[in-house]
C-alpha cells in the first residue's frame, strides 16, 4: 500500500459503518456525487437503508486501495 492510499484511509473516521460524505471527505471531494455513481455502477460495495447508503468500512478500504 502506496503512502497516498494509507493517508485516504487514514482520514477515515474511525467507526465500522460510513456514509458517502464519510468517503468524499476522506478524498477530499467537495461533493458525493463520484462516490455515489460508483456505488450505482457496483465499484463500490454498500446497502440503501432507509434512502441512504451505508458502507463498510472494510468496503471503503478495498475501494481506497483500487482506485
């Protein structure tokens, strides 16, 4: 893991579930509309409870480190 990939990660909150935004943030997005289109295509792996996305944060790892 490349010291960039490590850094996004770390930005991560530290909690089991993230939202969107969680992940936006951690790249440094000012929107979550690029996670989003993601989840939509199945690049990202996460559940719609309620209306909203929830994603693991072990999804949100793997995700970091492919792209």
């Amino acid at each position: 893991m490349n010291k960039t990939t490590q850094s996004i990660i770390d930005m991560l909150p530290r909690k089991p579930l993230l939202s969107p935004a969680d992940l936006a943030a951690a790249y440094g997005l000012a929107t979550t509309n690029s996670i989003l289109a993601d989840i939509k295509t199945g690049k990202l792996a996460a559940n719609c409870i309620g209306g909203k996305y929830i994603i693991s944060r072990a999804a949100a790892e793997a995700y970091i480190a492919d792209n």
